[in-house]
C-alpha cells in the first residue's frame, strides 16, 4: 500500500510501521527450518575447525548465521 493510499484512508506512518511488525512477526517455515539447522549445528561448528569435515561445519554455520541476522534480525 503506497504512503498516499494510507493517508487517505486514515492511517498514520506509525500505524504503518506496526501492520509491517505484525506481518514480520509471522513465522515462516523457512525461518524455523533455519533455526533448527541453526541449532544442530552450534553444537558442532568448532570456533577453529581442524579437519575438513569440521571446515565444512563452520561455513554452513557461518552462512545460516549470516541469513538469519540479515533476513530476520536474529
């Protein structure tokens, strides 16, 4: 919804930042899918990985922690 469409129906700019929170709040399947990867692999991503297996381990943790805190903030 344009910025002028809003006006003319009576809501304000901060009305319009708390429908965007609430359609955000909204938990997709994607989002929870990340977060259970997420999980799985903090035990197991090692700050200082070793072998490759472990190298492996990092990146993907480091590349779900990167699209959660870009996506969704967390």
């Amino acid at each position: 919804m344009a910025f002028a469409q809003m006006l003319e129906r009576g809501l304000s700019v901060s009305a319009k930042a708390d429908l965007h929170k609430i359609q955000n709040n909204r938990k997709s399947k994607q989002y929870k899918k990340l977060l259970k990867i997420k999980k799985r692999l903090d035990k197991k991503a090692l700050r200082y990985p070793k072998t490759n297996p472990q190298m492996l381990d990092r990146i993907n943790w480091d590349r779900i922690n990167s699209i959660l805190r870009k996506r969704y903030g967390h």
